[in-house]
C-alpha cells in the first residue's frame, strides 16, 4: 500500500508541529538559541532554506495529487491541507521570516516561560493537523 502524497504532507506537518511544540515545552533555553540561529540575522542559515525547499516540494507534490483525484476524493480537509496551511504560511512568512521586526521579536524571546506557554498554545496546531490529515 502507497500512501498519497496530500496524507505524507499532513502526516510531515503534523510532526513538525508536534516536534516543535514539544521542544518549546521541553527545552525552552535550547529552543531560544535554536530561533536565535534560525531568524536571529539578516539572513537565514541554508539548513533553514533547505528545509523550507523540502516541504514546498512535499506540499507541490500533495497538491499535484490533491488536483488529480476525481472530485469525490477532493474532501474539505484536503482543501484545508492544500490552500489553506499555504495561505496562512504566507501570513506568517510576510509577518516574521521576510520582516525585520518580527525576526527580531521572536529571536528576543528569551523567558523560558514564554516559550513554554508558546509551546502549549500551540499544541492544538498539531491535533488539527492530524484531524485534517485523518479527514482529507
């Protein structure tokens, strides 16, 4: 059995989500450095670029699959996966990865407090996730 390339996307993104959180909550120093790294510059380390290729290549993928299944495959939750999380990827990247200020706000967070409370406020991201990939 083959899963679909919009369910591996779900099923990517879904861990991330999860992984990040939990090194929010778990490791909150650690993560500090990790955001200082990461959106601390004036530019992003290639790790960071290499990443974000991979996934808009998995997310290309899903998409070309999304399109090709016939229209009673095309469920809300796969619409959820393929334009939704891009549109708000979009909204996050103009208000932090290509904004100075934002950078600067999230690479300031220093309180291991703060990102613990970021961590936990994020956690439903990843339940959502998961139920969208379980629907789509």
């Amino acid at each position: 059995m083959t899963l679909a390339w919009l369910t591996i996307f779900g099923i990517v993104l879904t861990g991330l989500a999860a992984a990040t959180s939990l090194g929010m909550l778990l490791f909150p120093e650690r993560w500090s450095r990790f955001e200082i790294w990461a959106y601390g510059g004036a530019r992003r380390p290639w790790p960071v670029w290499a990443l974000a290729g991979g996934l808009l290549a998995v997310w290309g993928l899903a998409a070309v699959d999304f399109a090709l299944r016939q229209d009673t495959g095309r469920t809300w939750a796969g619409w959820a996966l393929v334009v939704g999380v891009p549109a708000l990827w979009a909204v996050k990247s103009v208000a932090l990865v290509f904004n100075p200020a934002g950078r600067a706000v999230v690479s300031g967070i220093s309180d291991p407090r703060s990102w613990r409370k970021i961590g936990l406020a994020r956690l439903p991201i990843a339940l959502g996730l998961a139920a969208l990939v379980w629907f789509a």
